[in-house]
C-alpha cells in the first residue's frame, strides 16, 4: 500500500518525455565486477524501482572481473554502467577529460549522464559495494523527483561514519515509546518468524544511508539478556543476515549484570577476572555466529539498570571491559552517557540533573580504550521539545563522541501530533560549542573532523512499528527519511529534505509540497508554542509524557522541575545564584546563558528563574508570552487541518485520510493543551490576560 511503501513509492512517470529519456538509459544495466550480496540488493532494488517508475524490465549485462575501459567497450557504451572502485582506484569517468579525479571513499559513489557521438549512458560508481548501493537508491530517488539527465552529475560521501539507528524493542514485542504499533522483530518473548517487515525496514534505512542497528531496547529485560547466548545466537544472526544485505551492521544492548545473571560468576564487577573471562567467552560465541558483529550499545547506572558504580568501579572500568572482550573481533563498545540520579529530591539545589552527564564523563576522559564511544543525548535532560545542547560535547577531546537524537517523539507528540524534528536537529548539529576556538561546532565533533577521532557518528531511537505505515503518522515518516538523510550531509537544509521527502511519499504535484513541506516546516514551532514555554520543559504526564500535567513531577524525584510560583518560574541554572550549569559551556556560552539580558529566549526559563512580569527580548512579559503562544498555537494547530484539507484529491486517499484523521486528534488537544496550562498560570499568578481573553 501507499502506507506501508513509505518514501519507496516509486509511482510511474506519467510524463511521457521524461519516461522515455529515463528509459533510454535505465533499459540497459552492466555491471562489471563480481556478483555478491550487496550488488544483488542494487540490481534488485534498480529492477523494481525501473518496473514501478518506468514500466520496463532492464536488460542485466553481466561482465564478470575484468574492468574494461569503459570508453574502448563498444559493447557496453550505452545504458547504466554500474561499477565498484575501491577509493585509490578511482579513474576519470569521461575521455580525454583531465581534471584531477576525485577520490570516493569507501561509502562514497559518483554518479555520471554522458553524452555524445549520438550515445547516452550513465556511470555510477561506488567506492565499495555498500557505496553503489547507496548510489542506486540516490538514482532512484532522482527519478522519483523526476530530476532530467542533465543534472545527473553528483559525488556523494557520507560525513558521519557511523549513522546508527536505536531499536528500543521488547522481546515481548512491546516497543518503550514507541507509537507506531508492536515490534517488527518480536512477538510474544519470541523473534518473529517471518522477516519480510524487516527487510522492507533495512531498505527503507539503507535507501537514506543508514549503516548501523541495534535491536533491543537498551532497558535489557530477562530475555534479551540472553540474545548473547548460544540459545539465540542463531536467531539473531538471521536479522543479522538481512540487514547485512543493505549495509547494516546490527549491534545489540547488553545487560551490564549478565555475568551475574545469566553467567552464574555471582559479581559483574568489571575488575573481577572471572567477569572479565565470561565476557570475552561471550564476545567469542557471539562472532561465531556473526562474523561482521557491530558490538554492545549499553545504558549503566541509570535509571534502576545495572553498572559499574555497585562494586565502586566508574564507567571507563566498564566500557573497557567490554571493549576489550570485543576488541580482538574489531567490535565496538557504545556507551551511553544518560546516567544522572533519577531518585533525587527537588528541595536539594545543589544536584542538578542537567549536570550529570559532564560531571559523570569529563573526569573519564582520556581513560577509554578507542574502541569505546560515549553516546550523548543532545540536550543534557531528556530529549525536551526545546533544550540547550549538550555541554559534553567537545569538552571530551580523547574520547570517540556519538550524538544520540530521538526520532520516535516521546515528548513531541508521540506521533498523534506532527513535529518535523530536522529543524531541531539542526540547531544542534550547528550549535558552536567553541571547544576549540569559534567554529567548533557540534556537527564537527561528531563527525570527528575536529579533534580527528576514527569513529564517531551519530544515533537515534528509531520510531517505527507494525503499524501499516511504520510510523503511526504519515507526516513522521519524515523524521525518519530526514534523519537518514541530514546526517549523511547535515549541510542539507530541512527545506531541502521535506521537499525530497514530500515529492518522493506524495509526488510531483508542486501544489502539495508547497503545502506539505510548509506544514512540516511549521510544525515542530507550532508544538513547542502549545506545549511547555521558553525551554523549561515538562508538564507532562508522568510515565505516559503525552498530554499536559504542569505539576506532575513537580514533586517527584526525577529531577525535573519548573520552580513555578506565585512570583515566577524557571530553573535558576546559573553559576551566580543556581545550580551552575551554566559554567559547563566553553566560552562565550558560559557567559551567554549566565546573563539574564545575553540568553535567547526559547531557552530563558532553562537557565533562569525569573518573575511573571519579566520582559522578553520580543517584548512580551513570560506570562504574556505563555497566554499569547498558546492561543496562537492551538489556531495554527486548526489552520494545519484546514491546509491539509485543500490537498484533498492530489494525493492518494489513503495517505490522505490518515493524516487528516491525526491532524483532527492534534487540533482538539491543542486545545486542551492551551486551557490546561494558561489556567494554570492565570491561577498561578493572577495576571490576567493582556488581550483580555477569557482563561479559567
Ligand atoms: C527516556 C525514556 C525512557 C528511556 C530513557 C533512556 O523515557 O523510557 O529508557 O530515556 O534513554 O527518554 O534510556
């Protein structure tokens, strides 16, 4: 179904001279080279694309292992010539053309339209197999958009070397936060027997250059502490086996007790020997069954999970055990850095829980073996509709970094409401953490490029289900599609790749993606103005985080807090008067959000606590700010309904009708989310309101 085909619709080309000019080259594919898993999933995938979109069979040339000049072969100078060259390797692709030849990494390709002498072809190039792969998918993508020949000249390299997506699946078969239905991988304690769905998973991850998985929830529960033995080894290797097939390494979550546990060592004190020995045994059984093995995604010591801090060991003990049972295999240790103290008391200022993290980690630093990477979440809280970025990153200049986003929207609407989270997702990736000096911006870090680390990269928890469309809304296919694709280049716009996404899920209709891509566009700032105001995030439902509750872990031991009163609002996170978060930036941030008049606004109330009558840079009180964003934000929740409506008849009924039916739900409890929290503060503070609108 539409639904289910996501951004892969490959609808025909109804355009009869665009058709024929693709056709003319796409009738005929040569591959020179040798036959392996990897070039079958490009040859499978470019022949149904080329069926679906152009209606036609391609004729396959198969040309073995030599590697003819391509130019001299009178035999093959037509069509699509497919072709691997390992990154030294790479020739110029036109005769007589001497400009310097680019080189292609490993996971690069290039991407030729030649013409002349009354012939037509098109070169792609992969700097391996895998790049090839990601080649055709960016063809395929090119026709979909319907770009002509002429412009078919691009050489592409992904600039995050690891682009990993988080699974945070049960083998219960219930995902944590996931709102797209049950697991793909699992049902009833048990891995699900037909694997179709996750095939069609790893082409959709693959087809926006994915290159990594882990496939549990990093909440290791009983059964899945045991998908590192032999008894579910076999079964893991199968996932393993498929995405393999388009470039996917799988990684899985380990439980950091399983040597006590399930090992019967009775400690999983990561200095004790006998720990350490189950560990390597464990690493050695699991490489049997899968040779090409990612490694161990881990979350220690947070939130109930087990870690090195119970046997008075820190985290580079633990990270390091494992990194050394994993090291002669050439597997990887990802670490998370979410650990704080989920069981502290609001009345004590002194613990901050956005101040964990850095405290934890900046001590360690240096002390990891370099097949360990620490996993930072992007705000120093807990994936928040508005956060400041994470002071951890470039203040761990020895340590291999990877950025952890939230695809699956926890705290942004949890799928019932659209939030187009690349927006946001930029902001961080172009946050200048000066590290090292102006330019030192976030997206460097993780790239490696600033402080030269070998591996690095970037992960997210992934938002997919059973649900026919994976993703519950339609529109939330586009963070998935948009992650993909922002960073294997974070310098495409969010612009750029709603429109990529819309032409693509929708077609060509230019009626639609300026309506659709204006919409995604608006959608995340739509959300934060009706949720939680100027950064302080929360008022949440506790547990569920759907729906308002302004005071629902006001007093709770999470650590996550609003300090509203009488007077005002806000968490004093200054070194002045507050906790001192704020001394945990590099300057000129430090000083930025320590002074009240320097800090932006959307994050006022992050750093700050502040009186309701405090003026904004906009001009507004804070309490006037809430009252007018919440009145405004549920009317454009309305007007979102309203411009769906108009595209109606140019796209397809289903699409259409599902996304109306979740943009109906978003306008009523836009609402509700406006009455909740504007009486709340009108009764809070006794303002009323400015414009003299009637609040309860
Ligand atoms: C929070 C989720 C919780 C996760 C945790 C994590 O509420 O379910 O287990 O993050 O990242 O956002 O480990």
């Amino acid at each position: 179904s539409t639904l289910y085909r996501a951004w892969l619709q490959y609808s025909p080309i109804q355009d009869a001279e665009l058709r024929e000019a693709y056709r003319r080259v796409l009738g005929t594919i040569s591959l020179e080279g040798r036959r392996s898993e990897l070039l079958d999933s490009a040859i499978e995938e470019l022949r149904s694309g080329c069926r679906s979109l152009l209606d036609i069979e391609p004729e396959l040339l198969l040309l073995g292992n030599e590697m003819p000049q391509l130019a001299s072969n009178e035999g093959i100078s037509r069509g699509l010539q497919l072709r691997v060259q390992p990154a030294d390797n790479v020739q110029d692709l036109e005769e007589g053309n001497n400009s310097a030849p680019g080189k292609l990494g490993p996971e690069g390709f290039r991407l030729e339209y030649l013409e002349g002498k009354g012939q037509e072809r098109v070169i792609l190039i992969g700097g391996s197999e895998k790049g090839l792969l990601y080649g055709v998918f960016h063809l395929l993508r090119l026709v979909a958009a319907h770009e002509p020949l002429t412009a078919w000249n691009v050489t592409e390299e992904p600039v995050n070397r690891l682009r990993m997506i988080n699974q945070w699946d049960n083998a219960d078969g219930s995902i944590e936060r996931g709102y797209a239905g049950r697991s793909i991988f699992y049902r009833d304690g048990r891995f699900t027997e037909d694997l179709t769905r996750v095939k069609d998973y790893a082409r959709l991850l693959s087809s926006v250059g994915i290159n990594a998985i882990s496939i549990n929830n990093v909440n290791v529960h009983e059964i899945e502490t045991r998908f590192i033995t032999r008894e579910y080894l076999p079964q893991v290797a199968q996932i393993a086996s498929v995405f393999r097939k388009y470039g996917i390494t799988l990684y899985l979550s380990i439980n950091f007790a399983a040597p006590l546990h399930i090992g019967g060592v009775g400690t999983s004190d990561p200095l004790n020997e006998d720990v350490r020995r189950w560990w390597r045994a464990a690493a050695d059984e699991i490489y049997s069954h899968i040779p090409d093995f990612g490694g161990f995604l881990v979350k220690a010591d947070s939130e109930h999970r087990p870690g090195p801090f119970a046997y008075g060991r820190d985290h580079a003990d633990g990270a390091n055990m494992l990194a050394e049972a994993l090291k002669p295999h050439g597997g990887i240790v990802i670490w998370r850095c979410f650990v704080y103290n989920c069981m502290q008391d609001w009345r004590d200022r002194s613990t901050d829980r956005a101040k964990a993290a850095y405290d934890h980690f900046t001590p360690l630093d240096g002390r990891f073996m370099d097949n360990v990477l620490l996993q930072i979440k992007n705000g120093p809280m807990d994936f928040q509709v508005r956060e400041p970025v994470s002071p951890l990153f470039g203040s761990m200049k020895h340590t291999n970094q990877v950025l952890e986003f939230q695809v699956t929207q926890e705290y942004t609407g949890q799928q019932r409401h659209v939030c187009y989270l690349v927006p946001q997702w930029k902001d961080v990736l172009n946050f200048d953490t000066h590290a090292d000096g102006q330019g030192s911006y976030v997206k460097r870090i993780v790239s490696g490029s600033l402080h030269s680390m070998k591996l690095s990269g970037i992960a997210a928890v992934s938002n997919i289900g059973d649900d026919e469309n994976w993703t519950g809304h339609t529109l939330a296919q586009a963070n998935l599609y948009g992650y993909g694709r922002l960073i294997w280049n974070p310098d495409l716009t969010s612009e750029e790749i709603a429109e990529e996404w819309t032409r693509q899920t929708f077609g060509n209709d230019e009626a639609v993606i300026k309506t659709a891509c204006g919409m995604l566009m608006k959608s995340w700032p739509i959300y934060e103005s009706y949720t939680s105001p100027l950064g302080v995030g929360w008022m949440v439902t506790p547990h569920t985080h759907y729906g308002p509750d302004v005071d629902g872990y006001e007093y709770s031991r999470w650590g996550t807090y609003h300090f509203a009163d009488r007077d005002g609002i806000g968490v004093d996170r200054t070194a002045a008067t507050g906790t001192g978060y704020t001394a945990q930036y590099f300057e000129p941030n430090a000083r930025r959000y320590e002074t009240l008049e320097d800090c932006p606004d959307e994050l006022l109330l992050f750093f700050h606590h502040v009186p309701y009558s405090h003026r904004l840079k906009s001009g507004k009180t804070v309490i006037q700010h809430i009252y007018d964003t919440h009145f405004e934000g549920a009317d454009a929740a309305a007007e979102l309904l309203v411009e769906w409506a108009s595209l109606e008849g140019r796209i397809d009924p289903a699409q259409h009708a599902q996304v109306a039916a979740r943009l109906a739900e978003q306008a009523e409890h836009a609402k509700h989310w406006r009455d909740v929290i504007n009486t709340y503060f009108f009764r809070k503070s006794g303002v009323p309101d400015g414009r003299g609108r009637t609040i309860f």
